[in-house]
C-alpha cells in the first residue's frame, strides 16, 4: 500500500514569517517543513516515505519479543569421597640373648607399622596370630624349636594386640589399635615381649611373620 505524500504552502501572513510547508502521510499527520527543503526534491519525496517506514520497521524489529513467564528447577550435584589406606611395616627385632637368660629375665623390643588412610576416615589395625600360633604365637627354628612371644598395643605390655580377623571383632583400643586418618603416614608402635620360659631355647635364629590388617 503506497501513502502519497501531500504538500501544501500556507498563505504568508504579514510577509516577515518564514513560509512553512506541510507533508501529508495519509496517517492522520502533519509535520512542518522548510520550503528550501523540499526544492529541486519532488523524485525524492516517495523514497522519502520508504525510508521513514524502513526506519520504523527496524525500530519495531529490535525491541524484544514479551516473554511469557518463567519457570524453575534444580540441578542436582553430588560427589562421594572413597575411603582407602596404605600400610607399611618395620621389623621387631629381639636383641640377641643367651639361651639361659630367658629364664629369669623376659626380652622386648618394639616394631612399627605405618598407615595411611584417607582424612578423617577411621580405621582398626588388626594382628593375625603369624604361623607357628599354639595357644600363644611362637618363632621357629629348625623346623622343632619354638619361642614363645606376645604383641601388645601399649608400652606396659598389658593389653594384648587382637587376633581379630575381621572389622566386627576389631573396633576398639581393647582389642586393637583404632585410630583416624589425617591423609598423611601415621607409625604405630608394636610392643613385643618374649617371657621368661622354663627351659633355655636351643641356640638359633627364631622367626616368624604376623599379617597385618587395616579395616576402614
């Protein structure tokens, strides 16, 4: 649809006013304008029109579209912190002894282990009962001779260390040793006592190997 653009030149009144002249859009308009304005421009007049309407269609075309509401949900975010340990071990080593000392006078001598558990993890050390176990743990020598001994969790040898072989018998310092990680290698001693026996041992190198277990 084309709007013709209409002009008009108002009389002069008193002839010191400046003439004005009137554009007519066919939109229910006018809009005042200087006759030098519109000299020697009557071809320009309809690409006038066109770009008055280009410039309001493009004003039109930048205002955002009117949303029409909003809604809400949740994103659900989760992370699970694995426990885990590590464990080392130092050997306990008697000092060497005359076979009749040991009967007057019990020997000691204390290992270490090392554990490493995740922080803030609790965890429980357990002993097995090593591979020569006969109502006490024993080291071997030759195959026929025995050396009785004990592990204990305490520097007074007075709470023996647990032959717990699962997380249910071992959780508390009165049966093994308990304790809670912090990330980094925690050394816990092993206190070990051969007693005083009834016969001196045959001379020889005795020995043996206790597992070690961490529950966490």
């Amino acid at each position: 649809m084309t709007h013709p653009i209409k002009t008009s030149a108002p009389p002069r009144s008193g002839g010191s006013a400046t003439p004005r002249a009137r554009i007519d859009l066919d939109l229910g308009g006018w809009f005042p304008i200087a006759p030098a304005a519109l000299a020697g421009r009557s071809v320009m007049r309809s690409g006038m029109l066109g770009t008055i309407a280009l410039a309001a269609i493009m004003s039109l075309s930048a205002v955002p579209a009117a949303q029409a509401g909003t809604t809400t949900g949740n994103l659900p975010v989760s992370m699970t912190i694995t426990a885990s340990c590590t464990i080392g071990a130092t050997a306990m080593a008697f000092s060497a002894q005359l076979g009749a000392g040991l009967v007057s006078t019990a020997a000691t001598a204390s290992g270490s282990i090392s554990v490493t558990c995740t922080n803030l993890a609790p965890y429980a050390i357990g002993l097995d009962n090593g591979n020569n176990y006969s109502t006490t743990r024993r080291m071997v020598f030759g195959g026929s001779n025995y050396l009785p001994y004990g592990l204990y969790t305490n520097v007074g040898l007075t709470t023996p260390w647990s032959t717990a072989t699962g997380s249910a018998t071992c959780t508390t310092s009165s049966n093994c040793y308990t304790g809670t990680g912090n990330g980094a290698a925690q050394s816990i001693t092993v206190y070990g006592q051969v007693p005083t026996i009834a016969t001196a041992p045959a001379p020889g190198a005795y020995t043996d190997a206790v597992s070690i277990t961490v529950y966490f």
